[in-house]
C-alpha cells in the first residue's frame, strides 16, 4: 500500500516547523513538489531548505510536476471556473502519484502553513480516492498556518473575550461585511477588498510572507493605513512576483 504524508511545514520560518512533521519528514521516500512556475521558485526553494535541514537520511528524492494554470480573469462562473482547473490539477496528481510512488513507498505533499486551513491537498487526495483507481492510505500532519502566526507577530488575540472569528475571502468581503461577523481573518485578498469596507472604527493587522525575511507587517485604524498596505503590496508584488498575505479586521473596542 502507498502512504502519503500532507504535511504542514509552518508559514515561512523553518523554526516552526512540529515535532511531528519532521518525524513525518524522515519516513518519507519521495516529495512530490507541484511546480507554479518561475515566480514561486522561492518557495520551492524553502521546501528544499526545510528537507536538508531536518532529514538525517539521504535516501529521498524529490518528484516536481507541473502544475496545471488556473485562468485568473473575471469570468462569469467564477465556481465553473475553479471546478474545471480543480479537475485538471486531480488529474495531474492521481498520474504523478501513480508514476512516481511504488507500493509500499511513502511520499509527503509540503504544504505551507497548515494542511486543514485554504489548502486543497485533502480534497484532491479524496477525490483520487473515490475514483477506486488508486490505492493508498494517507495522513495529515498539522502545521502553523498564517493565521496563527499572522497573530503572533502583531501580539494580538484572533477574537476578544467571548467573540467569534470567521474566515472568509477578499471576493466574500466585498459584498459586504459578515452579519453579526465580530472578527474576520480574510485570506486571498487579491483585490485589496479592505479598502472598500465601509464600517467606521473597524482596525487591521495586516502581513505579508509572514514568518519569512520579507516578513511585512503593518497594523492600526483601517481608514489611517489602508493606503499604506496597498503600496506596501504593490512594491512587494513587483519586487518578488508574488505576494502572499492576510490580515485581521475587527471593529474597535468603545472606551
């Protein structure tokens, strides 16, 4: 039987990475590592990094796949759209498991941050499963997601005493804030959507490539810094090609 370890291996910082995944790090035979292209090489880079550091044996191997490109234009069907790209990345990975990993072998998905939060390896790996066409058993190793150290590093709780927080998207903020939301972690922002919240007294903690050397942090009023996390954004954004952030929304506390 084929074992696939999905492993969280933290939000930037190497010092994050568990106990347990490395454990999980060291059983591993193969790596399967989806390329994104050019712009994301940093980040396979990292992986790299994390394996030389923490594995004591040198018998793995990594297996790079190309991944399929998803088409980012506004398209009607936005839901249409993910399914279909969804369906050519489940296809993708059922033909590089079955290439690369034997039976008896084990391999490891690296995911960033943690597997359970805005990652789809889980659902790829059920979806493969359903189809009865691939046999293998897997487990999901828990990591320090965004979130958490997203937190950590402006030194704030995620909720007040006795509110809720909710997870959402840029795209799902634009319409509007939650009702009765008191806390929101939005995540995928690629339409900088904070800049068109119209609650007052609303504050934000903003950070992009959280936990890495191009750490960014910015946090106050929403109206006061709203313009300084968009240009912050967009030199980040031309600088590496990528951007990867998240940030928390709450509305101040009266005096």
């Amino acid at each position: 039987m084929r074992k696939i370890f999905i492993i969280g291996i933290g939000a930037g910082d190497p010092d994050y990475m568990t106990i347990q995944g490395i454990k999980a790090l060291n059983a591993v035979d193969v790596f399967f590592m989806p390329d994104k292209g050019a712009d994301k090489d940093g980040l396979q880079k990292l992986r790299r990094d994390i394996c030389a550091r923490f594995i004591e044996k040198a018998t793995y191997r990594f297996a790079e796949m190309r991944m399929p490109e998803r088409d980012i234009r506004e398209l009607p069907d936005y839901k249409d759209n993910i399914d279909k790209w969804r369906a050519a990345v489940t296809a993708s990975y059922e033909r590089f498991i079955a290439e690369e990993l034997t039976d008896g072998q084990c391999g490891a998905f690296l995911v960033w941050g943690d597997p359970a939060i805005y990652d789809g390896t889980m659902r790829i790996l059920d979806e493969i499963l359903a189809k009865d066409s691939l046999a293998f058993d897997y487990e999901v190793i828990p990591g320090i997601g965004a979130v958490q150290a997203l937190a950590a590093r402006h030194r704030v709780p995620l909720n007040r005493i006795g509110e809720s927080v909710q997870i959402t998207t840029g795209r799902k903020l634009e319409a509007g804030w939650p009702q009765d939301a008191e806390n929101l972690v939005v995540m995928l922002d690629g339409r900088q959507a904070y800049e068109r919240v119209v609650e007052t007294d609303v504050e934000i903690f903003w950070g992009a490539y959280v936990g890495t050397e191009d750490e960014i942090l910015i946090a106050g009023p929403l109206a006061d810094v709203a313009e300084k996390i968009t240009a912050a954004r967009e030199t980040a954004r031309q600088t590496h090609g990528w951007i990867m952030d998240s940030y928390l929304l709450r509305k101040r506390e009266a005096n």
